[in-house]
C-alpha cells in the first residue's frame, strides 16, 4: 500500500491534524453504478484526504463488526488510530442513492450503532493537534472535542440538515467556537432561513467564525470572511460516478494543506480551499475512497496547476483594459 | 443623459457589434419588487451592455406602440437604430416571474406583436460589422442576419429552450456557423440530451461552435474550446431584485469588449467573458435597465478588479506548494 507520507516533507515540520466525525460502511447507488459495504463516513474520507498533506490524527468510533482490512488501510496512510475506539455492536451504516442531481443525497437507511454511545476520550498525544476538523457528526460531541484539546491553532467545523433541525443550539454553540465553518449551500440557508447565500454567510460569520466556506458540488465553494470573499469553481469532470464524501474529502483537503503550509492567513486559506477543491474532484471520480487511495502527489500537484488555469483571466497586478478610459 | 462613448477610446479604433434580438416591453415580478411596462428584450440589454465598450449597430423591429422615450435611451447611448424597423402593431411583450430560483424565469404571457413577421433587413452601413451578436431571438432569423453580413471577424449566438424544441434543425444550421455559442445550463442540457454539462458543451463544439459558453446565473460561467476550460464566479450580490437581462447583459458585455479590444483569442475571450460577468452582475441590482442606464466605466473597472480578487489565490507562473514533494 502506497504511503503518501513516506517521500517528501518530514512529519515533524508539519502540522497534525485532528479529525473526529463518523467513521462507517456505506452502501450507495448512483445513475453509475453502485457500492455495497464499503468504507465510508466523513471522517474516513476527511482523514484520508489530509493524509496527503499533513499527518493525521483520528478520533471516532467503530463496531465489532468493522473489517481490518480497513484498518489497515487507513495505517497505511499514516493516519494515528490511537484516538479510534473499538465498541461492542454494529459500525455506522449509511445506505443512500443520488438521483442526476448528485448535490442531493437521498437517505435510505441510517443506523447510528456504536456512535449511539459514542464519547470521545483523546489519546494525550492528541491533545496539542494544531489543526482541528469536526467534521459531520452530533455538534454535542465536537464540543466535547473542544473540551479537551488544549490550543489549536485553527479549529473548523461541518455539520448537516438533521444536526440544524435537531440540535441547533449546540451547533451554534460550535459555531462559537471554531475559525471555519464548512456548509453547503442548502446547510447555510437552512440555518440562517434565507435564500441569499451572501446573506447566509454573513449570518454565518456573525455567529462566531472567521471564515465560513460554503460548499456548492458541482458549483464550486466560496470562502467568506467579514471583509472578503474568494470564489473557485469546480473542476469540469465529464461524468461524477459518486459525489460521496466530496464535501468530506474537499475539508480534509483544506485542513491538510494549511497544516502543511502553517499558513492560517485568509490567503492561506484561500489556497486551501482550492487544495480541498482538488482533492474532492478526485474523490468523485470513483465509487467510495478507491480514487483517493491511488493518489499521487504529483496528480495533485497537476491538477492544482489545471485549477490555476481554468480560474486564470489576468494578473491581479495588471490594470484592466478599461483603467485607462 | 450620460453618453457611455463620450469619453475614452475614440470609436474609430474599436470594431462595431451587430446586435439582433428582440426589444420588448416587460412586466415583471420578483420575491423583491415588480416593474411593469419597462423597457426590456434581449437584443436591448445586449445591446445596452455592449455599448460601454464598442459602438453597437441594433437590428430589430418595434411596434408604434413603442415610447419615444426608449429611442431616445438607446440612441443616448450611441446605439445605432437604423437597423431597428418601426412597424404598424404591437411592439414584443414579455409578462412572467420569478420565485426565489431566479435561474428560473416563469413566463405569463409572450406575444410576439410585430416580430410575428419581422425579417431583418440590414442598412448597407451595417454590412461590415466586424462582430455580430445573435441575441436570443427565431434561429431563421438568426440566419437571415448571417446571410447579409460580409466577413465578421467573430459571431456569437444565444437561444432559448422554445426555439430548442420548436426549431432544432435551424438552430443547428445556426450553431453550424457561429464562432461563439451563449447557453444556460439547461438549455445546453435540453440540446443535447445529457445531464453533464461538461459533456454537453463538447457535444455543442462538435456542432461547429470554436467556444461555448454555459452562463449558470449566481454560479458563474464556463467558457469551453476544444482544448481548454475557463470558469467565471458570479459577483457575489446580497441580492438580485431583478435577474431580468442577465444573460443578455453578460452576452453584450463579452462581444462589447472583444470589440474593444480587437482580441479574438482565447485570452481576449476569458477577459470578455469576465466584463461580461461585470455587466450582468450590475444589471441585476436593481429592475429592468435602471441599473446600466446609470452605469459609469470607472464602476465597471472597479468591478473588474474585484472579480480579479475574487478568482485569485497564486500567480499562474508561480509554483504550487506541494511541486517540492
């Protein structure tokens, strides 16, 4: 199994990041084809997706039940599993199809398992991460990951409808406490109850964040802060055989990066976001994480310098054609 | 009123646009507002856009029921309107809504009026029009302009899904022989039977077409050759009183300043399909033509720059972050 961290940058010059969210087996339908029983949950996909750039520290929970095979697997990225717990009963499953619009998931079957009892408790050596990801799971227990970790350098969150509907007050407590927030845009719109995504996000910043990020699939993801706004398309892929775990890959992405770089200014981010963008536009082009599994860096690096051209008009230096009128 | 072509680069110096398209009388209702009996018709706001960065040459017809008032307007804009028929009957109507999808005009009522039996006839000073912008309008009429025009340095096309359905086989002639083709996400879907838009806009080239550009309202723009992709973000607006013209705006604005600036190249085109960005995200602000009526070019620059911030995270030249590994 190929390791993404064995060439390059030693380990200790970068970041850790930590990941908590949902680790499951999914199985998913799409126009393309299917998956059944295989690896899924976002932090799974996050984890994998930051391996790349930076080590990776696991947090969450699977059942009795859970292949070694895929524990072995996510080893193989470096990924830390100390943080992971091993419980009694059934691993996280999701069953769910997409119809052609893949921004919208359809639920079949979610059945929580282990992480219905589930209560982080962080390794110590997990405790000084610089880089925290909530990533999509019960905004009660990211708090208890806040709880515990001691001075992280940045701190995102994600969540999903069901945790706006259900828990909105500990979500926006969250939202208190973290530097980013990821939400797609039917997230953002459900949470703040406007149309406008402009407002949305400014609703958004004002509950705490310095940054919010609001995912759009096909459409791209716009990073806001109170006093800018940074915008990258999505990469033009002929057929999307399986968006899941585009959001989640597309985090840990961001959140790789910047633990790689160190670099947590808004032009830090910005790069992220495109990082986190190439890295999702990987993730789609196959059924589960098996694209993100035989990734290289150099194909990263590619497509990073395909998403310079696709956004590139002119200079930011250059005065534009109407300056001298 | 304010005379766009007052200032700036003498007219002699820039190639002209050939607009044909419809001009209409619009009512108009929004979540934000309605405006009824005002000034509308996509050759008008194509037309309008343009004339900010090129003289434009408009081909169309009117009814006498058609206000003095709107003449005068488009005149005060350097238009020129000896290609525009004044006929006995009713000018084009255009009554319909939006919910709060404004990528989705609801249409009320349309009476076509005196474009029921229009045939444009050139003016022999229009003949040499070095580009030619066929608005949304009947594709045999589209034609009929192609046939009268000598030799444009660059035509461009839009259409509708009505015309997709109702003329398909001129509409393919027409494709056939422009250089440019305008298209909505789902008017590109509709031609040509796919879900992807990446696909469907290389199936559109094979149509003859050396660029498409896919507009996708408040998600931006991609421009697409045969060997490269270009996308756009929209401006990011609170909010859009009007999508009214959107379109129509963006397309004057990419001919305007391809004309403008002479630049027929991919670069020239990535630059015009960001004004054009620039013009719709004014038009929008606010109902009808309000907004561009009172637009100055210092605006448009500043615009310009922003979208330039926007889109901007690493110098093309430079070298990604992850190229060490």
């Amino acid at each position: 199994m190929h390791n993404p961290l064995s060439s390059g940058v030693p380990n200790s010059a970068r970041g850790k990041v930590l990941v908590v969210g949902s680790i499951g087996i999914d199985c998913v339908k799409t126009p393309l084809g299917e998956a059944n029983d295989v690896l899924g949950g976002a932090a799974t996909y996050a984890s994998v997706s930051a391996s790349f750039f930076a080590p990776v520290l696991l947090v969450g929970v699977v059942g009795d039940d859970f292949p070694s095979a895929y524990l072995d697997l996510l080893a193989s990225h470096g990924i830390d599993l100390q943080g992971l717990q091993r419980a009694n009963g059934e691993t996280f499953r999701w069953s769910g199809f997409y119809d052609y619009d893949l921004n919208q998931a359809h639920s079949l079957d979610t059945r929580l398992g282990v992480f219905a009892s589930f209560h982080p408790t962080l390794p110590a050596s997990y405790l000084d991460a610089e880089y925290v990801l909530l990533a999509n799971i019960d905004p009660e227990l990211q708090l208890e990951v806040l709880e515990q970790v001691r001075k992280p350098r940045l701190v995102a969150c994600d969540t999903m409808n069901f945790w706006i509907s259900g828990k909105r007050d500990a979500l926006v407590d969250v939202l208190g406490k973290v530097d980013l927030a990821f939400m797609n845009d039917a997230e953002a719109r459900q949470l703040t109850g406007t149309m406008s995504i402009v407002k949305a996000a400014r609703e958004i910043l004002r509950m705490g964040p310095s940054y919010v990020v609001i995912k759009k699939g096909e459409h791209g993801a716009t990073l806001f802060s109170a006093t800018d706004t940074f915008s990258v398309p999505a990469y033009p892929l002929e057929e999307v055989p399986d968006p899941t775990g585009a959001g989640d890959s597309f985090e840990g992405g961001v959140l790789g990066f910047i633990a790689y770089s160190g670099d947590i200014s808004e032009h830090g981010l910005r790069k992220g976001v495109v990082y986190g963008s190439v890295m999702a536009s990987f993730n789609v082009e196959e059924f589960s994480l098996r694209r993100m599994l035989r990734l290289s860096h150099s194909e990263i690096a590619a497509r990073y310098r395909e998403f310079k051209r696709l956004a590139f008009f002119e200079a930011l230096e250059d005065a534009g054609d109407l300056e001298a009128l």
